[in-house]
C-alpha cells in the first residue's frame, strides 16, 4: 500500500466495468457507453475516437490501430491488424533516386492510407451491440462543442506547434498558435466526417466526398495516393503471439506491430536473477538496457508487413534468447543496436475495457509522430499520419517501403494471461520504447511483486536512440554507476511512456491504474 502522506494515485475498483485511458472525458465516455447497455468494444471505440480530439497530436481519424480483445464468456484472445497500407505509387528506388536515404516524416510521402476507421468499423459491425451512431454520438458532440487542453496535451502542443504545415496549422492552432491549458479545441469539420461514418459506416469515410477530399489534398503535397488506394483499406484478423515469464503469459499482437519484441525482451531477462536486484538500482536497468538493445536489434532486421515478416520464428525461440543473454556483459555497454527504422518522438493513445460480462478489450491508435505527417485535408480538416516513416529504404530489407505495403510498427496493445485465464489487458505508449515498457511493467510486477499502479508510477530507463534515458525518479548515483559502465546517460525531455491497465481479479473485482505520465485515469462503476 502507497504512503498516503506522500504524492500519489490510488487504484480504482470496480465490480461492474471499467476503462482506463488517458484523458478523463474519454474514459468517461467509454463508463457511460458501458452504462448505456453497450459492450467492452462499443466503449472502447467511443473512447478511442474521443480520444482524437481530447488529444489530437497524440492520434486522430488519419491514423492506425492494433487490437487485442478476450469475448465475454471466453478466455481465447483475438487480434485486429487495422494498420493501413502504403498507397501503390510509393516506390523505394524513386526515393533513392532522389538523393533519399530514409523516408521524410513530414511529407505525403510518408502518408499512409489511415486503418483505424475501417477497423473501428469492423469491430463494431462483428463484436459489438450499439450501432456506430451511438458509439460516435460522445466524439460528435465533443468534436462540434470542443474539449478543453490538458496540462500534458498542452505541453506536447507547443512543442510541435513550428511542425504544423499549410491546412494543419489552420485546423490544430488558434490565431497562428498551440492552444494553451483550459483552451477549447474543436474540430467541426471532424463532427461532419463522423456523422458520415455514423450514417454509412466505412464507406463514408473511404469513399465518396470525405476520400476525395483525403486523396485531392495529398496529391497537392505530392502524394501518389488514390481513390481505389482508400477504398481498397480493410483490416485483418490475425493471430496473437505469445511467450511466458516465469509466472505469466504475456500475449502481443503480430507484426507488423513489435510485440514480438518485448517477448524476445523478456526471453533475454529471464536467463538473469532480475528479482534478486534492486527494482531501481544499475545493475537491473544495466541488464534491462542491454537486452533491449539486443532484442530491438532483431526487431529492427526481421518485423515488418506480415508477408515479409520471414523469421518471428527464429525471434521467439527459447534458444534465440539464451543466445543473445550470453552476450550480455553485466559491467559494461555494448555498441548499439542495428540502426532503428524509425526515428524518434512517436505519439499514441491506448485504452482499455472490461465490461459487466468481463469482454476485454486493449486498443492502441496513433497518428505516429505528434500530429503525425503535420498535414491535414484541405476541406474536412483530417490530420494525416506519418507510419510510412516507419519503413526503411535499405533496398531488399523486409522493411523496405513499397506500395500496398504495411509498415513496421511501434504501436502495441498488450495483454497478460496467468494459467489460462486473461487477467490483465495493459499497454504502455512511448514509441520506440513500447516493448521496453511492456516488459518493464510485467517485470515489476512478476519480479518484485508491484500492483499494476505502482508498476506503472516506478521510474523507467530506456536505451535507445536518444543515448540512455534515465528518469528523474532514479538517483544520481544510479546514472553515474550506468554512466561507469559505458551507458550516455541523459535525463529525458519528456516522461518514457504512459500506461494503463485493468486487473481481473479471480473473485471478480476489477482493478484498474493510469499512469501518471499522462493526464488521463482508470473510471469504474
């Protein structure tokens, strides 16, 4: 139990339902869908859409989603790849003609086609009992009303305000500026493209007046996408993987999401007696850093679209793992790994359900960098993402952009099963650091027996391609033993991650954490 006299956050218990989230009108949203007779989807859309006007640099209507979900009355847990394709004219050799040596982040370029609405959709129509009309009713009327700046989304907001180009700067700043805390942001053009979803489901979003208004402003910025590029986007079913950690079963969607990663991550920590360290001494964020980088190194060579993704095999395999754990030195830093595909200061939100009947749902959707590719739709005003940043042009690598292709990922939903049965859907956002962070969290709460609040409050380290980023919650004498041991330690600009999770207790209590990184809360009822 937390020091009460101490700053802090309670975990939330519930009997009924629950959703936690990043912003306390989104999670409010999904609580009152749950309410209303809706279901653990019909929440989870709700809130994710909301969701992109509550935090419109973190993700939007232009942007992708993963997600993990266990139906009511089963434990199998089902996956839905709503990530969308690059359009058909993107071709690496031009772009290495060019004088290109990776792909530009804020560019039509790097647009591409947005899956999430389609998988939204999709989710709806299979799993869901609201019609979408009711499920878009909370993001219509914020969308039209506006929803006032958090203190975190307005940080994020000035920092990105110089990125926002042409139409963007129009729809995202008001009189040429970030809104600031307690503005009201609202996105009118928005509400209308929802009441098209609302009234003709995906079709009105990929076809007729709100595609035009997509593929016309995009091909102004010099983009090759087109008309069939948006009606041919459906998401995809797939299977989940899955690999244990001594007491647990940790399961992540498939590539071309990363989650495979944070398995491998955490393959490699159990060859060390990671309980018998200090939670937040060197040695374990020395191990931590150093597994990281090696499985992030066979992240970066092998995910990438599901049809080019040839050796997830060979990255799950115990024996993969004990390999690379012998390459570990537990004194020193080794070089860094392969070159990340992507680059850095990646945005996402990630919300999760469980309602009356214990359907769990665990959604994560972005834009990718904050207000994605900084572009937005000359007439509707929808912000565009920059996945296709996250392809490399290394030709021959699975990775390599292509039309019709599916980039390689960062964004993951995760969830935990203990002996069968699913008692946890979490995720934690961060970009890159998404599958340092999963197996972060399950190892504070496997190795050193933290509730899923205190995993998330603990302090985080990361080594990536910022050097190795230690949180302020770390002492100083941690940073210099990492700094001794050959780490480029740095205090991060901005918090490593945010999470949130909901715990399925055995005897049917409900738990939920937020992660105080971020400005949302777990709700219940």
């Amino acid at each position: 139990m937390r020091d009460f006299q101490k700053p802090g956050r309670s975990a939330v218990y519930a009997a009924n339902g629950m959703c936690a989230t990043s912003h306390p009108l989104a999670a409010g949203a999904a609580i009152e869908v749950l309410k209303a007779g809706g279901n653990a989807v019909d929440a989870a859309i709700a809130g994710a859409v909301l969701l992109g006007f509550c935090e419109p640099q973190m993700t939007g209507l232009g942007g992708d989603c993963f997600v993990l979900f266990k139906p009511a009355g089963s434990e199998q847990i089902h996956a839905l790849n709503g990530s969308g394709r690059a359009p058909m004219g993107l071709d690496a050799a031009a772009l290495r003609a060019r004088g290109l040596t990776a792909m530009p982040l804020y560019a039509a370029e790097a647009v591409t086609v947005p899956g999430a609405v389609d998988a939204f959709c999709t989710l709806s129509a299979d799993w869901g009992r609201m019609s979408m009309a009711e499920t878009l009713a909370p993001a219509i009327r914020y969308a039209d009303e506006g929803v006032p700046v958090a203190p975190r989304v307005a940080k994020d907001w000035a920092e990105a305000e110089h990125l926002l180009q042409g139409r963007a700067r129009e729809t995202l700043l008001l009189n040429g500026k970030a809104l600031t805390l307690g503005q009201m942001f609202r996105a009118p053009g928005q509400a209308e493209v929802l009441r098209r979803i609302a009234a003709q489901g995906r079709a009105g979003f990929y076809e007729g007046e709100v595609a035009q208004d997509m593929v016309a402003s995009l091909n102004a910025l010099g983009g090759t996408h087109t008309l069939d590029d948006f009606a041919a986007t459906k998401c995809d079913y797939v299977k989940p993987v899955s690999g244990p950690y001594k007491t647990i079963d940790l399961h992540e969607h498939p590539p071309n999401g990363q989650g495979a990663t944070a398995i491998l991550l955490l393959n490699i920590l159990s060859h060390f007696d990671i309980a018998a360290m200090d939670p937040f001494g060197a040695d374990r964020a020395h191990i931590e850093a150093e597994a990281t980088k090696l499985a992030y190194d066979a992240r970066n060579r092998f995910i990438a679209d599901p049809d080019h993704t040839t050796r997830l095999d060979h990255m799950l395999r115990p024996e993969t793992a004990a390999q690379l754990a012998a390459l570990i030195d537990p004194k020193r830093a080794m070089a860094s790994a392969a070159p990340l595909t992507e680059s850095v200061h990646k945005d996402t939100i990630y919300i999760t359900v469980v309602d009356k009947d214990r359907m769990a749902v665990s959604l994560i959707y972005s834009v990718y960098h904050s207000f994605g590719a900084c572009l937005a739709s000359d007439k509707f005003g929808i912000n565009f993402q920059n996945r296709g940043a996250g392809f490399t042009l290394q030709a021959g690598h699975p990775n390599e952009a292509a039309g019709g292709k599916r980039p390689m990922h960062t964004i993951i939903p995760g969830m935990i099963a203990e002996q069968g049965r699913v008692t946890m859907p979490f995720g934690v956002m961060g970009g890159a650091y998404q599958p340092c962070g999963h197996a972060r969290f399950v190892s504070n709460m496997v190795d050193f027996g933290m509730d899923p609040q205190s995993a998330m409050d603990a302090p985080r380290c990361f080594s990536g391609a910022e050097g190795m980023e230690v949180e302020r919650g770390y002492s100083d004498a941690v940073r210099t033993d990492l700094a001794a041991r050959g780490h480029d330690v740095k205090i991060p600009v901005v918090p490593l991650g945010g999470s949130q999770a909901i715990k399925l207790h055995s005897d049917g209590r409900l738990e939920g954490a937020s992660d105080p990184r971020k400005d949302g809360c777990a709700l219940g009822y």
